[in-house]
C-alpha cells in the first residue's frame, strides 16, 4: 500500500472535515474548530468543526423531520442503501484503513482488519432489514387475533469510542438504518476523520437527507445535554467508559429513553493445566495486543493453573518479545503508539503500583521515548490481586499474569471484578469449558480462541459493562419498539 507523505496528504484533504446536517456539509455555527493529531509523531493531521448547542438542536431538527419518511421506506430500499454502502467501503478500504492508521495510531494490518470487520455489520444489517418479523396469532382462548409488529424506536444519538473509529460507527449506524431510525452521530474528538470519511460514503450509497447527522465535538458535553433534554430523541447508544456511561444514562431518564450501553471491561482469560499452551499463548497474545490493548475485550487479567503457569509465562515472554514497536504506517510493525500522552501516564502507573506491590516485570514496564506515545509490550508475573492492574481496565499493552489452584478459585478469581464483557477458557474439556461459560458472569466467552467479534453475533455484557447487545438478530431489535394490535376474532360472532 502507498503510504507516502503525497499520498497521506492527498487523503486528508479529501476527507470532509465539517459537520453533517440535513445532508448538507457545515460548519460549526460556532466557528469553532479543534485539532486531530497523529499519536506517533503528535503531529497535526486536520482541524475539524467543532459542534456545540446550536448544532445539535439542528440536527435534532433534521433527525426528527426526516423520522416518519424514513421510517416508512420500504424495508428493501433501505437494505439497498446499506448494501450499497458495505461495497463502497471495500472499494475504499485503503483510504479508511489509512484515516484509522493516521488519527488513531494502529497498525495498519490491522486497520485493514477493521475495515473487514466494520463492513460486515453494514451487509449483515442490509440482509437482516427485510427480515424484520413481527407475528401474528391467536389468544389462547380464541377470542383475539394478536398483530404483534416492531417499529423504529425513532431518533437515536450514538456516541462512538476512539479506539475503533469505523467497526464502533457501523454498529451502530447500520442497525438503526435497517431499522428505520434518523440519527445524530457524535464520534470521538481524537478520531473524527474515519466517521466523516465513512458518512461522504453513505451519502453516496444514497441516504437521504436528515437520516445521518454527524456531529464531531471536542465540548461532547455541549452537544449531548440538549439532545438528551429534547422529547423528540427516543434512544441513546454509548460505547465508552464506565463513568461516562452511568452519567449519560442519569439524564437519559428525564424522557425515559431506550437505552444501548457498551461500556468498561475487565477481561480474564483463563488458562487450564490441560489447555494446549501453543494455542494459549496464541489466543493470549491476540486478545491482549490487538489493538495496543486498547479494547474493552481486552485480556486484562491472565489466570494461569499453577502447574502450567511457568512455561506458559515463558512462551509468552517469547512471543511478546518479538513484537515490533513503532508507527502503525511501517511495515512489519505490531504495536503502535497509546492514543495520547494521558493514556502512556496512566499505563505507567498501573505497572509501577503492580510492582511496588511485589510484581516482577518479565519484559518491558514502561514508556518508551518518543515523539509519540508509545508503551512497551510488558509482561508482569507473580502480581498481587489487590494491585490496580488487576482491578482496572488498563487499555494498553500489559499482561499481568496470576495463578490459580482448581475450578472453583479460578472462577472466583474471574468474578472478582464488577465489570462483565469478555471472558476467554483455554480447556482441551470442552464440557469444562462450558461448565465455565455457566459460572462466570459475562456477557462473551471466547473458548479456545482470542478473538470472537462478529457482526452476526449478540455483543455485550453484564453488571457494570453495560445494558443491551450490538450485532446480530438482536441488534436491530435494539433499534425497534413492540406494538400490540387486538383484532376481534373471525370466530367470536
């Protein structure tokens, strides 16, 4: 791929870098502008109208105005439209996968991944538009026809992470639209660019005017307070921290809005004495770097049967040892920079309290010097169960690894955490492995393999991960209120 500083220059001045409302490209009513930077070299890549108030009571407008037209187009044109827009993301995977590289630092293997990933809920929704089922039957005691339908649950405001700009966007994007829903987009203030870049594509995939409202912010506070005080928006959908997603659900019940979060995780992957370690290490490795770790599926706490648990740890080491730092954009490379400054501070402090807490560092432990933000792959051993490492989500390259004794520790060692996301079992028993499933409190398991994401399946978790699921059947349901008709039966008279 071409990755030369004409061709990186080309891209960025076509990619819009203004609001989107009622299908017209603007600027902030504002003025105001803000920043996106590269985290491997903190350059400056773009500036990008910034949203406030008055912006975000204008795309209500066009959300709203647009909501009953769009909610009665015919289930087929609206899967077309999709369609549509999952082929001209193929045909413009190099620009999307570049845009992801640039603004948020991965590396560029792996943003193309994401562009395959991100494409899939787009075809996946435009397939299950058209199979929207309601039912229709009798009461059981023959006096009623039950017209059971689902509608569009009306305008939704989704707010995506910066961590994966376009899979967390067509998620979202893509079931409200088979579903017949108007929206308003707020993506992240450090990774804008791919959200705007994949809108001018759906535009052109031929969504009307006032379905898509894009609004990039760096004041997201600004934009969401009126939206979620406004009668007319009906759900809100939030991929983010913990924290942010327990505030914005306090003032999503003024109107009582439907409500999709995807919110912190503390993932255990959990490593038995009869696990092929080969594939252990292998799972171990994708579930934890991908992505710098910057994931909320991320394997945040390695739980290892204490039998297996020194070679395991080396053959870790090793593996880990051979990753290549550096820019997302050069070849060969497997980790990239954190998404900024604040992210390396905070990653370095997790590992200093782990070790002034008796945990020994196998490989790495700290930053390393930039310009950009880079962290080194580090791997800890022998780390206590009340460091923050294990307790946080760390959202960087660390693996610390712990050990166990038998079935039942180790079950309680994964619950020990009030988050419930992702989970991985590496067990040759099967029947072990879903007894597991059934004790531990999350929402995914991953049962011998370190990467289960698919725009088929339901994504989500429990307790304080959040509310509700993305992908698959359920996904659109996410999207859709029930209505009950009672018809008098052609038996009654």
């Amino acid at each position: 791929m071409d990755v030369s500083p004409q061709r990186l220059d080309a891209l960025l001045t076509q990619t819009p870098t203004s609001l989107f409302l009622d299908g017209q490209w603007r600027q902030a009513s504002s003025g105001a502008r803000f920043a996106v930077k590269n985290p491997a070299t903190e350059e400056t890549l773009a500036s990008v109208a910034s949203a406030g108030a008055d912006d975000a009571r204008a795309a209500m407008d066009a959300a709203a105005s647009a909501q009953d037209s769009w909610g009665r187009t015919p289930s087929r044109q609206r899967a077309e439209i999709l369609r549509r827009g999952f082929d001209l993301v193929q045909d413009h995977a190099e620009q999307l996968a570049l845009l992801m590289t640039l603004e948020m630092g991965k590396p560029l293997v792996q943003s193309q991944g994401e562009v395959v990933y991100g494409g899939e809920f787009l075809r996946w929704f435009s397939e299950e538009a058209v199979r929207d089922h309601g039912r229709y039957a009798d009461t059981p005691e023959g006096t009623l026809r039950m017209l059971v339908t689902r509608k569009p649950v009306g305008p939704c405001l989704l707010i995506t992470p910066w961590n994966f700009p376009l899979a967390m966007a067509t998620r979202k994007v893509a079931p409200a639209l088979a579903a017949g829903c108007t929206m308003i987009l707020k993506p992240a203030a450090l990774t804008p660019l791919t959200t705007l870049y994949l809108t001018a594509l759906l535009v052109e995939a031929g969504l009307p005017a006032g379905v898509l409202n894009v609004l990039p912010t760096d004041t997201p506070a600004a934009v969401s307070e009126p939206l979620l005080a406004d009668p007319r928006l009906r759900k809100i959908s939030f991929t983010g921290s913990t924290a942010v997603g327990k505030h914005l659900m306090n003032q999503a019940t003024e109107n009582v809005l439907r409500t999709s979060m995807e919110l912190g995780g503390n993932g255990p992957l959990i490593v038995f004495e009869d696990a092929d370690l080969d594939k252990a290490v292998a799972g171990a490795l994708a579930a934890k770097m991908r992505n710098m770790g910057e994931a909320c599926t991320a394997a945040n706490r390695i739980l290892v049967h204490e039998s297996v648990a020194e070679e395991f740890t080396a053959k870790l080491a090793q593996r880990m040892s051979a990753l290549k730092v550096g820019s997302g954009l050069e070849e060969g490379v497997d980790v990239g920079p954190l998404i900024d400054a604040k992210a390396c501070a905070s990653v370095a402090e997790l590992v200093e309290d782990a070790v002034q807490r008796g945990a020994e560092v196998v490989l790495g432990g700290g930053a390393v010097e930039g310009p950009g933000h880079f962290f080194a792959p580090t791997l800890l051993r022998n780390v206590s169960p009340d460091a923050r490492v294990v307790k946080e989500e760390i959202f960087g390259p660390v693996a610390p690894v712990l050990t166990f004794g038998n079935e039942d520790e180790a079950v309680a060692m994964a619950n020990a955490t009030e988050y419930g996301l992702a989970s991985y079992v590496f067990t040759e028993n099967i029947s072990r492995g879903l007894r597991i499933g059934d004790r531990i409190d999350f929402g995914l398991l991953g049962l011998n393999v370190g990467v289960i994401s698919n725009a088929a399946a339901p994504f989500g978790g429990v307790k304080q991960s959040g509310l509700g699921r993305e992908g698959g059947a359920e996904g659109l349901a996410e999207y859709t209120s029930t209505q009950y008709i009672g018809i008098e039966s052609p038996w009654s008279s």
